[in-house]
C-alpha cells in the first residue's frame, strides 16, 4: 500500500477550479482512497492503483490544456483518518 499528496496546476486557465475538479473526479472510480484539501489531495491504496489514479488524474487535467502535477509517494505515511 502506498499514499500520494499530489497538487494538480492548470498554467494560464481562467477555470482552474473547475479543471482540478474534474480531474479529481477521475479518482471515484480509481479503487482508492483519497482526500481533498484545499491546497492537495491525498491518495491512498494498492500500489498499481495509486500509480494509474495518479496519471488517469494527470491525463484528465492535461486533456484540458497545459497542467503541472507536484506528487510526494509514500510506503511509510499513511492518509490521516480524519
């Protein structure tokens, strides 16, 4: 199992929000756990899957013009339980 703090950041869109929404969408049919905070999410769950939710997550926002993506992985912290 591993986690993932990831920030997704649409260059030059007037429509960020709605890009960073859309994108974290891509996360409820992922088979992962995730939360969203105000400046990242967290993802958490089966190795492959947090792999392939991060880049379905990347995919989807680069599909709607230039993005950034920051991610931080982890074996050894999991999501907080909050």
């Amino acid at each position: 199992m591993i986690s993932c703090q990831l920030s997704l950041y649409p260059i030059g869109a007037a429509n960020y929000n709605e890009i960073i929404k859309e994108a974290v969408t891509v996360l409820d049919r992922a088979g992962v756990t995730y939360r969203v905070g105000s400046m990242s999410t967290v993802v958490e769950g089966d190795d492959d899957a947090v792999w392939q939710a991060v880049r379905s997550l990347f995919e989807a926002g680069a599909g709607r013009g230039l993005v950034v993506l920051v991610a931080t992985f982890s074996n050894a912290c999991p999501v907080d339980p909050r």
